[in-house]
C-alpha cells in the first residue's frame, strides 16, 4: 500500500507538473491526458459502487419480479426518434469527433427520471442522447465496432458527489437513513441535492440539461448542454411548472406526450470550452464552469418529429437500450473521476438486468420503426 501511494504521489506531481507546462500560457488548458487524476482510493471505490449497486438490481429483481430495470433513471417518461444535425462551418477549435464535419444522424432519445416512479417526485431528470450510424471506431473495446455515440444530459449544471469513496458513503448513509449526517459532513453535496430536488417540471421537452462531468474534445475539454428551442425560430424556450402539480404520478410523460401528438419539439446542442483549469476543474464535478468565463456554443440540433413513443414495442425497445457516456468516439471520451467510476459501473448494470431478463444486448442501428414513430 505504502509503495502504491508514493508511486502516485510521484506520479501525479510529474503528471502536476506537465500540466503546467503545457498550460503556462494564462487560458490555454492543457492537453487531455495530463489532467486527470486517479486517487489511490478510486479503484477500489469503484468496485465496491458496482458491487453495491448490483445487489441493489437484483434486490429489485428479487422483490418486484422482471423486468429487471436500471439502477438509476429505471422510469422513462419516453424515448422518441430524432434528428441530430452538426451544424456546417464549426470553428476549427471544435471540429473533432463527432463534430468533425456537418451531419444528421438519427437518434433515440431517452427522457427519465432518475429517481422514482411518481413524476411528482424525484431528483434529476435524463435526457440520454444515443446518436446512430457514426462511423470509426469506439472506446469500449468489447464494442468498438458499434455505430454508436453517446450523450448523458441531466436537468442540471453539476453533479452532487465529488469522489468515489465519497459516493460509497453517500450510498450507504442513503440506504441506512443517515444521509443527513453524510451531508454535515459534505455540505457542499447536501447543497447540491436540495437544489436538484426543489426544481418543479412541467414538460420533460422544455427542460434545459447538462452532462455535468466534462469531455474531451481532440486535446482540449468541453462540457454540454441541450436548450429547447421553438422549431419555427430557434429562440430559446422555458418550461412553465404548473401550480400545483397535477395529481397524477405519469403526469410528464402525459405532458411529452400531449406535446408531441399535436408538433415538433426542437433543441440545440452546445458546448462549453474549458479556458481555465483552475476554476473549470476535470477531476471535480460539483463545480461550475462559468458560463460568463465561457459561453457554450451551439454545434448541432435536434429535431424530434410530431410523434407517439408508447406502443408496446416501443417501450420494450427503449427499456432494453443501453446507454452510457462510454459508447463514444476517442475524440470525446469521457473525462473525470465520474465518468471513470461510470465506466465500470453502467457496463456492470446493463449487463446484469439484459442476463435476468433474458434478453441480448444490441446497439440499434436507427433504422427500428415502431407504430406510430416517424418512418425514416
Ligand atoms: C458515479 C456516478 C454515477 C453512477 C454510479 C451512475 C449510475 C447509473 C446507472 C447504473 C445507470 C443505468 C445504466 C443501465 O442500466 O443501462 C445510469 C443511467 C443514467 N445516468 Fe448515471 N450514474 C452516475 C452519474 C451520472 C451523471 C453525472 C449523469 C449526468 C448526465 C448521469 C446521467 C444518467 C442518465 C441520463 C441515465 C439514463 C440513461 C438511459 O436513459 O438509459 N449519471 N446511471
């Protein structure tokens, strides 16, 4: 153990000092690589967050019989088909990965909850982004052929935990009903979770999301984010939360669905250049990246067509879709303690509940057409 942490001491500081090298100059970030930081703790943590939340599946499995369901965001509100088009003429500093050059993709689009089945209750919102017919080849090697990427947006800008070891605890103050006391402890997560929680929704389609933890973008790092737009105009849109809520526990999927029975919905995508390693951290996802240091900037739209998302076919399609930060480009591959635990630990999940529930696990090929979904 001892030998392990001086090593990374060492490391870090010859990794440390790379870093300010290469960001001597005030704004420019360094490269990629010599940004992150492993704790010597991490690894473990992580493993231990895997084993966790296995026995939390399979607890469920146990009790509430199949479908076996996600551990996190288990309730979609709905997954729609949609277009998502890089805009043409992107600053050159942009242009890699999947923004490289002008394209529409078609793309299945999943918007949960993360917590919970009663819409009137809950965290965080999802919106997760899975881009199909992307060529080159992927991250995970077990699916480095897949055509697909990516993009894990929540309804807000940070994330609550900081660490691996400090999500253990969060998890298990959660489950003995202590998490008060993990939060006199971190108030800084406390914060966070009480601001995710108080957010009142009215409209899964008019939230505006976040990754939360950052990306790379070739050598340098990005956060994104999606905006609802009016299609007709790309002006920007707000979600007005009724008062008070609707006495119904499916009342946002009612509300995706009233929308896009009678219209489009329409949103664009955005990123946030990292321009200051200090205030706009990789290894830390409960800060902020001011957006007044940097302002994100659009790259791409989505367009979800006029549509209905709920027949039986379509629901088991999406239900035994898997999502992760990790289905990517390397141009874009995922950067942060966070992710890095999320590596691990969606390959584990999805895994687990597609072997219980007796079903293979397939990337779609955007070509799925289901009654009552566009047709292309
Ligand atoms: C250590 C932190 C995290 C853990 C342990 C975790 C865990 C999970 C797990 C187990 C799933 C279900 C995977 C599956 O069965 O396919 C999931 C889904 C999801 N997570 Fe996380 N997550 C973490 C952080 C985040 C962050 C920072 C975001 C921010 C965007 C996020 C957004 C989502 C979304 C949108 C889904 C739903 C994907 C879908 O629709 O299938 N998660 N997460």
């Amino acid at each position: 153990m001892g030998r392990i942490r001086s090593s990374y001491v060492v490391a870090s500081l010859v990794i440390g000092l790379g870093a300010f090298a290469l960001g001597a100059r005030p704004g420019i970030p360094a490269s990629s690589a010599s940004q992150e930081r492993v704790a010597p703790d991490e690894r473990a943590a992580t493993e231990q967050i895997r084993d966790l939340l296995e026995a939390q599946v399979r607890e469920g499995f146990r009790k509430d019989g199949p479908p076996a369901k996600r551990d996190a965001h288990a309730k979609a509100q709905g997954c729609v088909k949609a277009r998502f088009t890089v805009e043409r003429a992107l600053p050159a500093t942009l242009r890699r990965g999947i923004f490289a050059r002008p394209a529409t993709y078609t793309a299945w689009i999943r918007f949960s909850n993360a917590v919970g089945s009663d819409d009137r209750s809950g965290l965080a919102r999802g919106m997760a982004i899975k881009l199909t017919g992307v060529p080159g080849r992927k991250l995970l090697p077990a699916e480095a052929n897949a055509r697909t990427q990516d993009l894990l947006l929540v309804n807000y800008p940070v994330f609550n935990i900081r660490t691996a070891s400090d999500y253990v605890q969060f998890f298990e103050a959660n489950r003995a009903g202590t998490v008060d006391a993990f939060f006199a402890k971190h108030p800084r997560a406390g914060a966070l979770t009480a601001a995710l929680a108080a957010q009142r929704i009215g409209n899964p389609l008019l939230l505006r999301y976040f990754s939360m933890t950052p990306y790379a973008l070739g050598d340098r790092y990005v956060k994104y984010s999606a905006e609802p737009v009016s299609c007709a105009t790309r002006t920007v849109l707000h979600d007005a939360p009724p008062n008070p809520l609707p006495d119904d526990p499916n009342y946002l999927r009612e509300a995706m669905t009233a929308t896009l029975a009678h219209g489009a919905a329409c949103y664009t995508f955005m990123l946030q250049l990292q321009t200051d390693p200090a205030t706009m951290p990789i290894e830390d996802s409960t800060v902020l990246w001011s957006e007044a240091r940097s302002p994100f900037v659009a790259v791409a739209s989505i367009d979800m067509p006029e549509q209905r998302f709920d027949s039986p076919a379509q629901r088991r399609f999406c239900e035994n879709l898997s999502y992760t930060p990790w289905h990517s480009l390397p141009a874009n591959r995922p950067v942060g303690v966070i992710n890095r635990i999320r590596r691990v630990v969606y390959d584990a999940i999805s895994t687990l509940r597609h072997r219980l529930n007796g079903v293979a696990r397939r990337e779609p090929s955007g070509n799925e057409s289901f009654e009552g979904s566009p047709t292309w």
